[in-house]
C-alpha cells in the first residue's frame, strides 16, 4: 500500500486549491485522484465568463480559471492520477480507487473530499409524461455543446432558474436554437441578477416565475411540454395549464453533493447541506477527514470554493503534522430566517472565524444577528439578501470567548 | 426616451430608471455612482463579452473554447457567433493563443485548448 500525506479525492477546483494549500503549509507528500481524463472538474464545461472576480480580481472564463489552479499543482509537482475513481474510503483513511492499472490503496495521514456535486435527474422531479429523447440535465446538455460539439435541439424550454438554466438559456440562444420559456417553481429566481439580465433580457427571454412542467409529450423524441402555475403547496393548477411546443427540455433544478463515499465512511452528515458536519479547518466529525467545496455545500462562486478549499488544505496539513486543532466547541445554528450555518462547529477560539450562511427566502432590509444565548455577539445590516447568494460573517477571538456553547445566526426584518 | 433597468454591478440589484435624449441622460433609483455609470453605458454603448467553441480540424473528439478579448458590442453578439461557427482551429493549440485579430474590435483567444 502506497503511504501519502495527504490525499485528495477529485481534481476539481476545491480539490486543486486544497492540495497547493496543503503543500505550501509543508505537507510534499500529497496527491490528487480525479475520475475524469483531466483535472478541472465542472469548470472545463463552464465556458462562459464571470469566475476569479472575487478572488483572481480578473473575470475569466471556466477552462481559464481550472488553468491557473491546474499550473500551480504542476509548479509543485504534486501528482494527478487521472481516470481514477476512488470507491471507498474508510474512517482510518484507506482510500481505494480503480484505475486504468487496476485496484490501488493509498493509506493517507488525511483524506481531503472534494468530489463535488451531481445535478438533480427527471426521476427525483416525478414530472407525468412520456419518456421521448430530448430531455437533458442542464449540465449534460453544457458538456454536450460545449465538450463535445454536439447540438441538443432546436426549440428549448428550461425548467429552473438557477445561475446553470439562465447560463443554458442563453448558450443554447447562442448556438441558434429558440429558447421558448424559462419556468421557475419559486415566486423568485434563484440566479444572480447578472445572469438574469445578461442570458434572459438580453435574448428576450421569458421568466414565468410560480410555474412548472406539468406533463412532457411526444413518442420518439419530445414534442412539446405543458406549462402550469403552481399553487402554494407547488401544486400545478389545471387552468392554468398551457402547452408549449418544443424538442428539448432542460432540467436545471438543483445539484446534490456527491456524497456517498463519505456517508458510506460513517462521516456525520447535515441534512440540510447535504454535506459534512465540519469545524472551521473543514474537518469531518471523523478526524483526519475534511471536506470542501460542492461536496461540503452548493457553491454559486468558485472564488468562495476556493477560499473553503484553502482552509481544508491546511487544516489537514495541520493535522498531519500532529499539531492539535483546538477543541473548544461551540456550535453554530440557524435561527429565524436562515436555512443553515457553516461550519457547523468552531473548536478554535483564538483566530478569526468566518461563518457563511444562506437565508431562507429572498428579504430586502435586514439586519443579520448573531446571538448566543441572550448575548448579542454582532449584527450586521444587510440592503437585500437571497437564497442564491452567500452571506458571511467574521467573529473576532474576543467574540468568540464571549460566546457560551452555541451561536446562532438569525434575520431581523428592517422597515 | 424612459427606460428601465436593473444594475448588475454588485448584488444589490438597483432598480434603475434612465431618461433623456442623446447626450444627456439622467438616472434615477442607483445607491451609488456604479449605478449610474452603468446606466449610461447600457442605455449608449452595450458591450458584453462572447465565448464560444470551435472545432479542431484535425481532432474529431476535443472542441476548442474561445472568447473576444475585450467585450464587443451587443448587438454584434450573433454576427460573432456567426463568424466563430466558420471557423476551425488545427491542433496543437494552447490557451493564450490568439484565434482571431479583430472581430468587432476585439482579438479572439483560445480559453482552452487542444493537445
Ligand atoms: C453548470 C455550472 C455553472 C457554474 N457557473 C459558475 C459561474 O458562472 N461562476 C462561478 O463562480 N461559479 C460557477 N459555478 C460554480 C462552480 O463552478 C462550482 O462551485 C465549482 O466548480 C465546484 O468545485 P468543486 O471542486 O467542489 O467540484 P467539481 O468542479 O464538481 O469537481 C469535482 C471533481 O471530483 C471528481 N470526482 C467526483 N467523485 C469522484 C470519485 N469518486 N473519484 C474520483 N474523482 C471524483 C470529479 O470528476 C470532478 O473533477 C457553476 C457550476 C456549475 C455546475
Ligand atoms: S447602483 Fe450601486 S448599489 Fe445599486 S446595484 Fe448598482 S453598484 Fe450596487
């Protein structure tokens, strides 16, 4: 069995920061398995622009940014074992994988998960209908298009408008197919504004917010979808339903963290992220296992899955070093407002700490507070607030003293 | 003229509203200077930045992505697009490399490239 300091499971960009970070804090012996031919993860599909603002200061595309991350791995010559699907890890940190040379064991000082996320399917929807060719993921359709040169259809409804449909709407747009309608469930989208403008008004998009498909037509391949309005319970309302002729249908309706090597571990799981339970270093409940990135919570920005990843990076290199990542704990919850806090615990009181969160439903004024018990810690005002983008607040170590074993972060509506 | 648009520049999102004739507009509804010169710029000059792929003349499995250097004018999104769809690339080619000298003002480069 081959010994590493560290290794990391997936290439993609939170995988890539993870080990560059866990070698500059001193780990050499680190490596990275990706199951796919070339490290870079979702990023070599996203061909559009709008990554590295945040962090690189510059917009660059997908491919672009993967570039940077993939140069710094390479300037260290840390190894990437590419086709490399890793099939199980155990709690005492033996990661199997089978590759091209067949089954390899690796036993790491600390396993860093950054596997990334799988986008919801058709069947986890229950849409009625027939099952004709045309209905696509809307991240199948990208690589499709933008991997492999294909065109996926000519009339094009969307259903979900998050940042990946708007993208899609406005690259299928592009490529000269007609994009008939883009149908959200929520009365809001959950993209960014940009996306909404630059891929939907731009190309004279609509957005039919409360909306879903209802039934899918068409024998071979799909003829057309029926659009409904949905009621409060997301129920479709039958007079409102409405048929719109079209060839593909694209499903953009949410990804789900690719975490079954991790519960199949014994790695304590939020139900709410779909991701670990971790502390600041990104540190599994399983110590020596971290997580970062999509695996751990649905990112919007790379620049952020990179900062996570960076963390995770040395905090596993810390670990490996034997230095002891304190164990005070405080935990961390949402209250009134907020859908979920990471990290869900803080063992180290004597840095800064960031906590993120996203909010429950898009608010205009409001101020964010963090309590512990009756203790306001801080509070922080915010102009507008939306499940799409996450938020952030830093505690002091004088903050963090003051808080007793549990902090919550919550929404005060402003007038 | 009267029109009304949402500011992309950071997330807050305000709702802005330009009115006025050729040279001289004026904005309402932005909480900061951004706004406005946003504002101006999409309601006189729009630009936005075009990626695409092309295809690899002697590889029949790798697409080429590609994007105008600088952002060039919106109404000009679909005659790039046009011109990126005759357009072939022979491998090897590396990201950096520049495809195009000017189409609609702007060099295009490869964002990824082909071995
Ligand atoms: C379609 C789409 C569009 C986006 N657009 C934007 C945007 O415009 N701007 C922006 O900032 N962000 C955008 N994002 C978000 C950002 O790209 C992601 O948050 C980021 O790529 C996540 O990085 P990651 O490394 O966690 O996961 P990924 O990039 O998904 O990488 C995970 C890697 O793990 C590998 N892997 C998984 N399981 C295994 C296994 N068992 N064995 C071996 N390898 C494995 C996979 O092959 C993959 O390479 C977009 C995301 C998507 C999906
Ligand atoms: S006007 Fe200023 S505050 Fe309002 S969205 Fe634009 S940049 Fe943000």
């Amino acid at each position: 069995m081959m010994h590493y300091d560290i290794v990391v499971v997936g290439g993609g960009p939170a995988g890539m920061a993870a080990a560059v970070a866990a070698y500059d804090a001193g780990c050499t012996r680190v490596v990275i398995l990706d199951r796919e031919p070339q490290p870079g993860g979702i990023l070599m599909q996203c061909i559009h622009n709008g990554f590295g603002l945040h962090k690189l200061g510059r917009e660059l595309t997908g491919p672009e940014y993967a570039d940077i991350y993939a140069q710094e791995v390479a300037r260290r010559a840390i190894p990437v074992l590419t086709e490399t699907t890793v099939t199980n890890i155990t709690p005492d940190r033996v990661v199997t994988a089978q590759s091209r040379h067949g089954i390899v064991k690796l036993q790491a000082g600390a396993v860093i998960l950054a596997m990334g996320c799988r986008e919801r399917s058709r069947g986890a929807l229950r849409i009625c209908g027939t099952r004709p060719a045309g209905i696509y993921s809307a991240g199948t359709a990208q690589k499709l298009i933008n991997c492999m040169g294909y065109h996926v259809g000519k009339r094009v409804v969307i259903l979900g408008s998050g940042d990946i449909g708007l993208i899609m709407a406005r690259r299928m747009t592009l490529e000269g197919a007609k994009v008939e309608a883009v149908c959200e469930v929520m009365p809001y989208s959950g993209g960014l504004t940009r996306n909404l403008v630059q891929c939907l008004e731009d190309f004279d998009i609509p957005l039919y917010l409360n909306t879903t498909v209802a039934e899918v037509h068409g024998q071979k391949r799909l003829e057309g979808v029926t659009i409904a309005q949905v009621d409060g319970q997301r129920r479709p309302i039958p007079e409102t339903r409405r048929f719109i002729p079209c060839d593909t249908l694209l499903l953009s309706v949410g990804l789900i963290p690719e975490n079954e090597l991790t519960r199949a571990a014994g790695v304590p799981m939020d139900p709410i992220t779909g991701g670990a339970l971790v502390d600041e270093h990104c540190q599994t409940q399983i110590p020596g296992i971290f997580a970062c990135g999509n695996v751990l919570q649905v990112h919007d920005l790379v620049d952020y899955v990179s900062e996570e990843a960076e963390r995770a990076g040395a905090g596993a290199a810390a670990f490996v070093r034997g230095s002891a990542l304190l164990n005070t704990s405080i935990n961390t919850q949402p209250g009134n407002g907020v859908r979920y806090v990471l990290p869900q615990t803080i063992t180290d009181t004597t840095r800064d700490v960031s906590l993120f969160f996203r909010v429950s439903h898009p608010m205009g004024k409001v101020r964010c507070t963090v309590r512990s018990g009756a203790d306001l810690l801080t509070a922080l005002p915010r102009p507008r607030v939306a499940p799409g983008e996450m938020e952030r607040i830093t505690l002091s170590p004088d903050l963090l003293r003051r808080a007793g074993d549990t902090i919550t972060i919550e929404l005060e509506e402003l007038p | 003229m009267t029109r009304e648009l949402t500011c992309i520049i950071c997330p807050k999102g305000c709702r802005l509203c330009v009115e006025g004739g050729d040279n001289r507009l004026t904005v309402r509804g932005n909480a900061c200077p951004r706004g406005e010169q946003y504002a101006i710029a999409e309601c006189t000059n729009p630009l936005r930045t075009v990626t695409a792929v092309l295809r690899v003349s002697n590889r029949c499995d790798t697409m080429v992505c590609v994007k105008t250097e600088s952002p060039v004018p919106k109404a000009a999104m679909f005659a790039v697009m046009e011109r990126l769809h005759q357009t072939t690339v022979t491998a090897p080619v590396s990201i950096g490399d520049i495809v195009m000298d000017d189409l609609f003002g702007s060099r295009i480069v490869v964002t990824k490239g082909a071995i």
